[in-house]
C-alpha cells in the first residue's frame, strides 16, 4: 500500500497488482488504517483512491476465501472500510485507470466522486460464483437506477464506463490522458469548499429526511444558519466581499510520503 499527502490531499494506492489488487487481509487492514488516519488529519482535505497495474481492484482475494466457513469469509472489516469512506468527513475521489468487480466496485459506490477511463468494464461477478453481493450493495445500491441495478446484480453481466456514468456509478470517463487532469480538476474543486461545511454537506446528503416537509424545511434552515453564523460561515463571506481566498484554502505546501 502506497500512502502520500500533497497540498491537502491524501492519496491511497492499492499496490498488490499481483493479485490485481484483491481485498486480502493485509490490503484491507492497511487500506482501514489509511482511511482512518486520513480521517484524523486536519491538513487532509481530500481523500484519493488510486491503483498499481492495470485493474483497480478485483473485489475479495478469493484464495483467501476458498476454505472460508458461514462466519469467517474474511469480509467481516470490509462493512467498516466502506463505512469509512462513505462516511468520511472529507469527500473521498476514486481513481479507475483499470476495470473494478464485485468488491472493488462497492470501493467505487461509496466514493463521493469517481472517475474511470473510458476504457474500464465493471461487473458484479458474485451470483456466476454463487455467492451474493450482499456487503457491496450498501454502497451500490443507493448510486444506480434500480432497474439496472437488478440487471446487473442478477445477471452478473460485465459493461463499460459509459454505461456506468449512465447509471450513476461512476461521475466521469475520460481517455487515458485525460484521467489524471480530470482527477486534479475535481480535488481543486473539492478542496475549495469549507472542511466543515463540506462535512455537513455529506452528511445532510446522506441522511434520511424527516417525515414532512415543514419538518424538512426546519431542520435544513437551522443548519443553514448554523453554518451562516458561524466561524467558518463568516470567514467565507469576508473572504467573498474582500475578493480574496478563504483562510481554509491549502496552499502548496509540500507532500509527505509514506510507502508500505
């Protein structure tokens, strides 16, 4: 697992192309320790995940799983990792030079933005092994159109990047030579808005909504002026009417570099 830290963001490498970057046991718990480490960092603003070789993740190491029993299949940390980056406080962008399955996908669902070449294919391969996609489909379910969904989940059929844009899993295909731009256009983006604000944002997204919409409502404008009004809130509104960077904007500050 490669890990750096560059101008506010946190780049993640899955680095066992051997084994086209399965979820074994030793890529899932430095993949935990990484998310949560990043989590805690104040510096870090934006989470990346990347890849080595040519496939982002081929979901679970099924070596691993082949003696597996009922309650030790070796995912049992898997719900937490995609609970981590699901709930991340810092928007988390996935990075896709290389096809995902089964697993890798549901890395790909739970990222706020993910970006793929054009030339990437997912699948969800769990009912051809017999087995169900039942984890991944926390993440997954809530990003596609559901007839597709069903499609896909049932069918086990593999499509390509322009579907997965269509269907909501994926937010970009590029070319190959556009990846890492489009990549970099959507960190600057994200490192623009308020740590806060974008931490209140995610969750408000993913939160259920309350049962009226005058109860709806009240709820979304106490926490409009709890952001109006504060700290945060105020500095980005001076830095507006002053025609200048909000003080939580990174500025270059170098990178550190942490490879395992």
């Amino acid at each position: 697992m490669r890990h750096r830290v560059a101008n506010g963001t946190a780049t993640i490498t899955l680095d066992s192309p051997r084994n086209r970057n399965a979820l074994s046991a030793t890529l899932r718990r430095e993949l935990r320790a990484h998310l949560l480490a990043d989590i805690a960092d104040e510096s870090v603003r934006v989470i990346v995940l990347d890849h080595t070789g040519p496939v982002f993740c081929s979901g679970m190491d099924l070596r691993e799983s082949r003696d597996a029993t009922a309650g030790d299949q070796g995912v049992n940390e898997f719900p937490e990792i995609l609970e981590l980056i699901w709930t991340s406080p810092k928007p988390v962008v996935a990075r896709l030079a290389g096809p995902a399955r089964a697993g890798g996908v549901g890395l790909v669902a739970a990222a706020d933005i993910a970006v793929a070449v054009d030339t990437a294919t997912f699948a969800f391969s769990e009912v051809r092994l017999g087995v169900v996609p039942a984890v991944i489909s926390v993440t997954v379910l809530p990003r596609l159109a559901a007839k597709a969904a069903h499609e896909l989940f049932l069918t086990g059929e593999t499509f390509d990047a322009a579907r997965a844009v269509d269907i909501g899993l994926l937010n970009s295909a590029v070319p190959a030579d556009r990846l890492d731009a489009e990549i970099d256009r959507f960190t600057g983006m994200l490192a623009k808005g308020g740590p806060n604000a974008l931490a209140a944002t995610k969750a408000m997204l993913r939160a259920p909504r309350a049962g009226s919409l005058a109860e709806e409502f009240a709820e979304m404008l106490a926490l409009s002026a709890r952001h109006f009004a504060g700290e945060e809130g105020q500095e980005g509104i001076r830095a507006f009417a002053e025609k200048r960077l909000p003080g939580w904007v990174v500025a270059d500050a170098g990178s550190t570099d942490d490879t395992r």
